[in-house]
C-alpha cells in the first residue's frame, strides 16, 4: 500500500494544477501566527501601564503579562505538531542564527522569553519572599508546606530583601524590561509576517507590508484575547466569594469588584478600538495597493480575493470579524456583553485572517491555471490528520488556559496587591 503525500488527505485540486502541488500549510501553521499574535499582544497591554503609565490599565496589566507567560510556552507548539519529525524542533533553539527566518526563531524566543521571566521575577519577588520566609521558619511543614516552601523559597533566588529601597528596584527593572520587551515582542510576531512576505514564489504573500499588518492584528487578538479570559476569571472570583464570603484584591463585595471589572475592560476596549483602526486600515491599504499596481499574478490573485475566498475574506473577516465588532465597540452606551461579543468577533476576525493569508496564499496552482481547496480534518482517521485536524487545533487553544491556571497559583493575578 503506497503511502499518502503529506497534504494529499485535505486538499482537493481543481483544473490545471502540477502532480506534486498539495496543501502543505494546514491549519497548524495557521495556529502558529495567530499563537504568536497572542503572546506579543498581550504583553503590548500589559506595557501599555508599565511603560506609559496608563493607570486604568494597571488590573488587567498584571493579568495580562502572566497570560502572555502562558502563551509563551504554546507559540512554537503547532510547528512542533506540524512537523514529521517533531523531535527536530529543539534544534531551533539549540542551533540559532540569522541565516534563516526560522532558524532566527531561536534568539527571538529565548530573548522575549528571558525578558518576560525576568519581569514576572521582579513584580512578584516580594510575594515569594513573604510566602516562602514563614515556611521557613516553620518546623513541622506537612508533605505540602514543604513542596511549597521549595518552589517559592527556589523563586526567590536567594534574594530576601524586601525594604522600599530594594522594591523601588524592582520597580525601575519592570519598567525597563516591558519598555525593552514591546519591540522584541513585536518582532516576535513581525518575524511571522516576514516568512509569509519574504516568499517570493507565492504571488499572495510576497508584500513588505505583511509583517508590519502581523504586528497590528496581533496586538488587536491580544488585547482580545485578555478581555474575555479577565472577565471569566473575575466571573469565577465573584462566584467562589459568594461561596466563601471572601474578598479579593481588596475589594469586600461583589459590587465593588463588578464597577472595577467595568471600569478595567472598558478602558481596555478604548485601546482595542484604537489598535484595531491601524490593523484593519492597513490590510485595506494592502488589498488597494494590489489592485492598483495589477502586477502580473493580478488576475489569479483577483479570482481567489474577489471569487474563491471572497465569503471567507469579504463576509467572515471583514464583515464578521472587523465591521460588527467595530460597530459594537463604538456605538454609545457601551455594556460589558457587547464588550465580550465584540472581543470574540475580533479573535474570529484575526484567525480568519491568518487563514486568508496561510490557506488562501495556497488555494491557486504554480501554474495559475489550477485551484486547491483545503478541508479541515475533523473526524480523525490517523495520527496526522489528529494532529492537522480540528482535534490539534483545539488542543492547542486548551494548553495556553491550562497553563495559566497553573501560573496563578505561584503569581497571584488578583489577591496581590504591588507595593512599588
């Protein structure tokens, strides 16, 4: 039994199209940007009050950096699920250098990982020092006590100072690191736009502007993204006080928490609005430029913007995902429903445009004469079409929420309150 070509199992071919021409980015490498896009919008909100000061911002700031450690750890895993050789993937980070985009992957995560650490270190060393001294000191810890007295007493790394002078440092490191982290975060994601925009072979992708419209709908799904996963946790806090008579953050009752939620989420949907005109404004200025300049691909690009993808791009992206969300966000009298369903739209509109571009740039033939369809596996029948199919990709949407709830064990995200 001949085995199947990698692709061969989700692509259907239409007209002319060359023998060994399949679908070779599925939906992992779709996962991939929009994985990335995540990580470095996060951390772009949570430095919007590290850095700028914006003092609105500072709940969800917090929050938000933890979630992009989260994510953090998710970004390269749909590479690794999409590779035949997926034990091969550490030697991105083993061998890196500039001589390759993706190579280049190595240094630009291990620095952007570096620097998130490093701030999450300084914001919470008080909190493990105050956590680990009185296990310390105490000397008949149960099994738990001592496996918690181990992980905060090796967070704090030796350094047990907390006095004011000591916590003004740290203060001054976390404003350094999220200024130094925005850029880095950027080109986290940039770098994603620059493999699609630096193919020269693929008429679709080959723009300069691609990673400059990766940065901005990564900022937009990120900022997103932390609306909907702050709003659910706060929901969750508010449940478990009403259970436990507790209180969090400092706030006694459930109506105290609920005006700043909104307060916090409102802002945050000001600077969405905002990143959101620039993402979508230049997606535009793209798809103009194209049409404009009618280059030689002209006519098969056109048939698969303005025929073959047009509901994907034209209904799902534009309209779903941008004009409704758009609509919501700006018409007065703003509620947090309208606020949680547009977040969602925006989150659908950005991964349906890493899908436009990473599937969409595949749909015509080399030989402009052919088109390929791609159908998302759903019912797996193998390990591959698993791992490519819709069960890779909501185990990749699952891991980045399982890891969070993990974090917020060791860095408190609401009960914590900074002293600097």
């Amino acid at each position: 039994m001949l085995e199947m070509v990698h692709g061969e199992a989700w692509t259907i071919k239409e007209l002319f199209t060359y023998p060994n021409e399949y679908i070779y980015w599925s939906a992992q490498i779709v996962m991939y940007p929009f994985m990335t896009g995540l990580v470095a919008g996060a951390f772009v909100l949570s430095s919007l009050y590290h850095v700028f000061g914006i003092k609105e911002l500072k709940e969800i700031a917090r929050f938000a950096l933890v979630f992009s450690f989260a994510l953090l750890f998710v970004a390269p895993m749909p590479i690794v699920l999409h590779l035949q050789h997926p034990l091969r993937g550490i030697n991105v980070f083993m061998t890196p250098h500039f001589t390759s985009a993706i190579a280049a992957f190595g240094i630009v995560f291990s620095t952007y990982g570096a620097i998130v650490a490093s701030e999450l270190w300084f914001m919470y060393r008080k909190h493990f020092v105050e956590v680990s001294l009185p296990l310390k000191k105490k000397t008949d810890k149960s099994f738990a006590e001592w496996v918690k007295y181990l992980v905060f007493g090796a967070l704090t790394l030796g350094v047990y100072d907390t006095s004011e002078e000591s916590l003004k440092r740290d203060g001054k490191a976390i404003k350094i690191l999220a200024a130094v982290g925005i850029p880095v975060a950027c080109f986290l994601h940039g770098y994603a736009g620059f493999i699609f925009g630096s193919v020269k072979a693929n008429a679709l992708w080959m723009t300069p502007l691609m990673p400059v419209i990766f940065i901005m709908s990564a900022i937009v799904s990120g900022i997103a993204l932390c609306i909907i996963t702050y709003l659910v946790t706060v929901e969750i806090k508010k449940f478990m006080i009403s259970r436990k008579k507790a209180s969090i953050a400092g706030f006694q009752t459930k109506e105290e928490i609920s005006n700043v939620e909104f307060n916090v989420i409102k802002m945050t949907s000001k600077y969405l609005i905002f990143f959101m005109v620039f993402a979508i404004s230049l997606e535009l200025l793209d798809l103009i430029f194209r049409g404009y300049t009618a280059v030689k691909s002209w006519d098969v690009l056109r048939s698969v913007i303005y025929g073959k993808d047009f509901s994907s791009i034209f209904i799902l992206q534009y309209g779903i995902g941008n004009l409704i969300p758009f609509m919501l966000f700006i018409m007065p009298g703003l509620t947090i429903r309208r606020i949680v369903i547009g977040a969602i739209l925006v989150l659908f509109g950005v991964f349906m445009m890493r899908w436009n571009v990473v599937i969409g740039g595949q749909a015509f033939s080399l030989t402009f004469a052919g088109y390929m369809h791609y159908h998302l596996p759903i019912v797996p029948n193998n390990i591959e079409t698993f791992k490519e199919g819709m069960g890779g990709v909501l185990a990749i949407l699952a891991m980045p929420f399982v890891l969070f709830w993990m974090f917020i064990k060791i860095f408190p995200v609401f009960d914590y309150k900074e002293s600097h």
